[in-house]
C-alpha cells in the first residue's frame, strides 16, 4: 500500500480571481517576464516559446499595441475569464470555450513513481513527437523553458509526459497532459499530473489547468485528483488588421 498524506496548499486570496481572470497577462509581466515582448499595454511570449499575447486592458490604445507588436496579418491567441471581442479591422479566426480548474485538495503520495522522469532540452524531438500525436494544445521548441516538465518511456521512446506551462507567483499551470495512444489505460496522465502539481505545492503555489470544454474525460481525470472548476473560458484566434 503507498504511504499517503496530505500537504497544505496556498490558501485563497481577495485577489487571487484577478490574477486567473487575467493570466497570461500576469504570466507575461511576472515569472514570465523574461521570456516575453511588448510594453505596459500588450505583450507576447517569444514566438518559439508560446503563441500567447495578452492586453492589458480593453481599451482602442491596446489593441493597436497589440498589432503593432506582431505585425500586420498575424494570427494571435488569447484568453479571458470574460468575451472577448476584437475592435473592428481585427478578423475572427478559431474559438472555443474550456473550463479553468484549480486544484481544491490533494493527497500527496511519499513514494517516488519510478516511471517519471525529467525531460530536458534534449528530449525536445521526442516531445514535439509526441504531441504532434496527441494534440494537446500548442508546444513549441522553446515552450519547456516555462517550467518543469517530466515524461515516462517506454524501450527509449517517450509515450507521455506533462508540465508547467503560465505562471505567477501564486499559480502554475499544468498543461501538456499528453500520453500516446497505444499507451493509455495505464494511468500515466494522473500519475503525471500528480507529480507536476506535488512540485508546484512544493513551491508555496496552487497548481491549475484549463481543460477543453468537450473534453470530459481528462475532466473526470483531474476532478478525481482534485480539481474543481472554477469558471468557463473563452479562448480566441484572431488576425490582426491587414
């Protein structure tokens, strides 16, 4: 039987719904700062990092700072907790919706699963691999200099892995949840999870994750380890005036 216990983790505060209802913009200017471009109204990651950009508010003033700093006809990713709505000139590529989930509680377990392992620059290939397979979400090259990430291999080839992708210093976020398909039933996405939100705990902040709305059975998965929802959100492609 593991030997289990539960470890405290960040409690909530007055502020902590601003920062999830903004957080790509508060990963930009925070933890993320280094790894970003932009100014005091709209910012990006670097391209070979992520796709995401971020305003600072609504405003006429940030939009067009938003163009100007990736150009003419370039396709942008953003979130929000509210709708969003690009101003007039701006064209409507992709939308969706997803559900934010935080982590409510968590029993952390004391043994090391033997199967996890970190990933590093060098199993890049592998990872951009893999997610080419799965599709779960957008990975760049760049994209594991946001934070840890840690795989399970099977006779040397990589068939899962997950991470940590925006963060503040009060959240991280869990994302690329992937394990490919002829390995699933092994539960290697909860064990994944687990182990990326164990070290975030660690760290003194509250692991989330954002998870497509049509997507319940890697909804089911992270309710059983204890996330709950906190709010739907709106996810938008858009091109930027021509």
């Amino acid at each position: 039987m593991t030997d289990t216990a539960s470890t405290a983790i960040r409690s909530w505060d007055e502020r902590d719904d601003a920062i999830l209802d903004s957080l790509v913009w508060r990963s930009l200017t925070t933890t993320h700062a280094p790894l970003s471009e932009g100014g005091d109204l709209a910012r990006r990651f670097d391209p070979q990092v992520a796709g995401f950009v971020a305003i600072a508010d609504t405003s006429p003033e940030a939009w067009a700072a938003l163009a100007d700093l990736v150009g003419p006809g370039e396709i942008v990713l953003l979130s929000a907790g509210g709708t969003i709505e690009p101003p007039a000139g701006w064209g409507g590529e992709v939308g969706g919706h997803g559900y934010q989930m935080i982590l409510d509680g968590l029993t952390l377990s004391r043994e090391e699963d033997e199967r996890i392992v970190p990933l590093t620059a060098t199993h890049v290939p592998q990872m951009l691999a893999l997610v080419e397979v799965t599709q779960p979400g957008p990975f760049r090259r760049r994209t594991i200099e946001l934070g840890d990430y840690y795989g399970v291999f099977a006779d040397g080839e990589l068939i899962a892995m997950a991470g940590e992708r925006l963060q503040t210093p009060e959240f991280t976020e869990i994302s690329a949840v992937c394990t490919r398909p002829d390995a699933r039933g092994q539960g290697l996405a909860a064990a994944l999870t687990r182990h990326v939100a164990n070290g975030i705990i660690v760290r003194g902040q509250r692991p989330i994750l954002h998870v497509a709305e049509h997507n319940h059975n890697a909804r089911r998965v992270y309710e059983r380890l204890g996330f709950v929802v906190r709010r739907r959100l709106q996810f938008v492609a858009a091109r930027t005036p021509a």
